[in-house]
C-alpha cells in the first residue's frame, strides 16, 4: 500500500528536483547524498501523513467498520507478533488494494 503511494509520487519527479550535497562522513571521509528539495520533501511527507490518516474498510479488532491505515498496520503487527509467540494458532493478514477497495486475501499459515 506505501509502496504504491512513493511509486505514483516518484513518477512525476525530474531530476532537478533533487540536489546534491557534499557532506563529511567521517573524519577523513566525504561523500556526497541527493536530496530532494525542500518543497518537494515537505509536499511528500504532507503526502505520506495524508495517506497514513486516510481511512480504509477493514473491520477494527474490537469495535468499528472503518479504520485509519496507520491503525490497520499495528492491529496486523499485534496479530502477526500474537501468531509468532503461539498465542493464536493461525495469521489470517487483512489486505486492502493500493486504491482503497476492499480485496481481502485469507492467507492462513498454520503452527508447524
């Protein structure tokens, strides 16, 4: 889902939209890193924060129809972390397409 957010951001980029910076890595070593400009940086975390707030159609864990995506990420993380531990004897992850639409996939992983 972030994936598809940077890769539709990333293809409108040119390359003076980036500049280059000489720094010191360490005391007998410089290097140099490409920096995306200020306004554009600003207007993709802006972009990013937006995305994360954005809300999704996936069934919270207690209550609710709808949830944020960053909420969505820690819900899957307890669920994935609760299997791993043996809590739960199986992970069934709760996916959403990159366009919001509810595409559930059942991948069911079993404890060995």
């Amino acid at each position: 889902m972030v994936d598809g957010c940077l890769i539709d951001y990333c293809k409108t980029l040119r390359e003076r939209d980036f500049s280059m910076n000489v720094e010191d890595f360490s005391k007998h070593k410089r290097g140099r890193r490409e920096h995306l400009n200020d306004s554009l940086a600003s207007d993709l975390s802006q972009r990013l924060n937006g995305f994360f707030e954005s809300k999704v159609d996936v069934p919270r864990i207690m209550h609710g129809q709808r949830q944020s995506v960053g909420t969505l990420i820690n819900e899957e993380t307890l669920l994935f972390a609760k299997y791993l531990r043996g809590e739960n004897d199986m992970w069934i992850p709760r996916v959403v397409s990159s366009s919001f639409t509810v595409g559930i996939r059942l991948l069911q992983l079993q404890i060995l």
